[in-house]
C-alpha cells in the first residue's frame, strides 16, 4: 500500500514524547513489510539535524520537513510550506493517517485528502481526554468548534489506543461505528540481549543494593510527578534506602518535586536524571527494581512498554490503560491515591523472589501483545479497510 503520514513533529524531535518514537518505529516496520510510507512534517523541534523542504529517505521511508517560521513553532504549528508537499505524496496515496488533533497541518491534509480523494484516518494519540482538553482549554474548544469536530465526522476511521479513549472521541463527535481500537507497539518487545543495570548506577551514583524506582516520562504535571513524590514520603519511612530516579525532559515537572519533596531532592533520594537514550536508556531500565508512571491521563505509554520489555514490574495507574499489568501479573495498577501507589511500592520492594517471576510475566506480555510486527498488520487491516481496492497497487 501507499501510506502517507502527516503530523506536526516527527523523529528526531524526541522531546514531543511517544507519539514522535510511535510513529517512526511503524514507518519503519510498515516499510519493511513492503509498503510505501510518505511522512510529512516540519521541522519544529529537530534544530539543525534534518534538512529542509525536501523528500529525504530514512530507513526505507521518505520524509519531508516543511520550514517552520517562528510563529509555526508553537502550536497549532501554522505552516504554508507543507501544502505542496502534501499534494505531492497524496496523488498516488492510497491512505493518509494523520496523527495529531489541534494542528493546522491536519486541515491542510484534510483539504488536500479531499481534493485527492484520498480516505483517511485520524489518530488522536490521547490529545481528546478530558485531562488533556483541560489544558489550553479555551484554544482547544475554539478548534474543537470550527474545525476538530468536522475532521473527526469527516474521517473515514478513527484510531483510538484503548477503549475509553474510543468513548472519549466520541463526546466529541459521532465516530463509534467508524474507530478502531489498536495499541501501542514497542521496538524492545522480544528482545533478548539486554545490558546490566551496573551502567546506570555507576554514572548516577547509585548503591547496587539500593531498591530503585525508575520513572521515565517528560517531566510535566499530567505524569503525576506530585502525585508519586507523596507517595515516596512513605515509601522512604519504611524502606529508607530507597532511590527515585527521575528520567525525562523537564516541561515543568521539577518544580513540582521542588515543592512536594525538596528535602527527598536534597538527600538525593530523588534523582533527575535527565533525558536518557541509548545503552543508558536500556541499562536503567534492568537496574530499576519498579518502573512507575503516576499518570493522570494516557494514551498507551511508550515507556511502560519499554520496561515491560526489559522485565522490569511496574507500578502504573489505570490512567495509563494498561491493565494487562495487573491481570498479567507484570505489577500493580492503581488509582490516583499517593497512598495506594505507596503501598504497592513497599509491597514490591518487600517481596524480591515475587519481582523475579512478575519480571518475567512483564517481558513475556510485551512480546506477545506489542512487537511492531503485530501491530503492523492491525493497522494494514485497518488501512485496507478504508481503501477502495481499485486504488491499490
């Protein structure tokens, strides 16, 4: 098939979080599977490492990075410069999946879907949740009003991660019967050669017996951040060696910890670390005996996915909707309640022979639900789908 993928940001804009890594690990998979994939993009966040308003190949794909001017950097990343590229990728397309909501690339696609017409999907990623709407609330119900709602009622499918993000699209406008229900993938599923955890903890510091809990999310106040470091307060007066290590990009999150927990900060039972990538990326995630994401509200998290890659049990909230964590025995999921997450942290740190075998349950899901392969071949389904079989190759 003849793919084409339009979104504001895309890889190597790593600070845009799951959705940038999402999409360049299925560009890839679909390619490698035989397919025609076309992203187009701008080049909001990539600084001085991509080339601009040209077709570039990239891993059996091609890109094209409209340049932005300094009004198209901030959202909804208003660019003139993607227009052309869009007609272009979308005369011989057979689908466009556009993957993002509140943007003005997605209206230019749409007019030019239309003009083509080319079917095509939207995939809102989690931007629909009521957390999220909440946040530029009047900016988001202005386009939700003039332009969302007509590009969600005009839309071949709808994308949706988990089931409530289903009834969430819904509220906004009637897409029931036309959305598809496909999780994340994640590149770590089924791998077998990890490396120690010893890296991680040389470079920060960190006793090799000390019980550690990994988060690794951007640092922003949706993660939860004070919701966890309440729960570390008690955490820390029955298991007092205990370290939280703090992975990401900062959006505001420190201040948070600041606040909630400058004393834990100051002691450096509270560790930032920054944003990981890498063998140090994979070398935290062996040397965490909990991963955790306190978050409020969720697509399907790529970093959960990434621990429950390597093995390690996690403690999520049922805001990341992933219960499979809990029914799989790969960790806990709880509520909002800094308590609740509390008390699984202990129970977990207190039980290493039961962390063993949860490490284990964690690795094999992953593998079974969430290799890109399988994954892959929902969304082809999906794809197929909305493709009249006349336009086809």
């Amino acid at each position: 098939m003849r793919i084409v993928y339009a979104c504001p940001f895309f890889h190597p804009a790593l600070q845009f979080g799951g959705p940038v890594t999402q999409l360049a690990t299925m560009c890839r998979t679909l390619a490698a599977r035989g397919h025609r994939v076309r992203v187009v993009t701008t080049d909001v966040g990539t600084e001085d490492q991509v080339e601009r308003d040209r077709w570039l190949e990239k891993d059996g794909y091609q890109v094209y990075y409209a340049k932005s001017s300094s009004l198209g950097r901030f959202p909804p990343y208003y660019n003139t410069g993607v227009g052309v590229a869009l007609d272009y990728a979308l005369a011989s397309a057979d689908v466009l999946d556009l993957q993002s909501v509140f943007t003005h690339l997605n209206h230019v696609a749409r007019k030019a879907a239309t003009r083509r017409q080319v079917p095509f999907v939207v995939t809102p990623r989690d931007a629909l949740s009521p957390v999220c709407l909440g946040y530029r609330r009047y900016e988001k119900q202005v386009f939700l009003r003039i332009w969302e709602r007509r590009l969600l009622r005009e839309a071949t499918a709808i994308h949706a991660l988990h089931e409530t993000e289903k009834e969430e699209i819904a509220a906004q406008a009637p897409t029931r019967d036309k959305t598809w229900i496909i999780t994340n993938a994640c590149e770590l599923a089924g791998r077998s050669e990890w490396p120690t955890g010893e890296a991680f903890r040389e470079t920060f510091r960190i006793a090799p017996s000390a019980p550690l809990i990994l988060f690794m999310s951007r640092l922003h106040h949706r993660k939860g951040l004070d919701l966890l470091c309440r729960a570390f307060h008690t955490v820390r007066r029955h298991i007092p060696n205990a370290v939280l290590a703090l992975a990401g990009s900062d959006e505001g999150g420190l201040a948070l910890v600041r606040r909630e927990a400058s004393a834990l900060l100051a002691q450096g039972a509270i560790l930032p670390v920054g944003q990981l990538s890498g063998m140090l990326k994979l070398s935290a995630l062996v040397a965490a005996d909990v991963f955790t994401l306190t978050s409020r509200s969720e697509g399907i998290s790529n970093s959960v996915l990434e621990a429950l890659s390597a093995g390690t049990p996690c403690v999520i909230t049922d805001a990341c909707h992933l219960p499979e964590v809990a029914s799989r025995a790969a960790g806990r999921v709880t509520s909002l309640d800094p308590s609740e997450i509390a008390t699984a942290f202990i129970e977990l740190l207190r039980a290493p022979d039961a962390l063993i075998q949860m490490g284990n349950n964690a690795a094999a899901y992953a593998a079974e639900a969430h290799r890109p392969e399988r994954i892959a071949a929902q969304l082809e389904a999906l794809y197929e789908h909305c493709t009249p079989s006349a336009r086809r190759v």
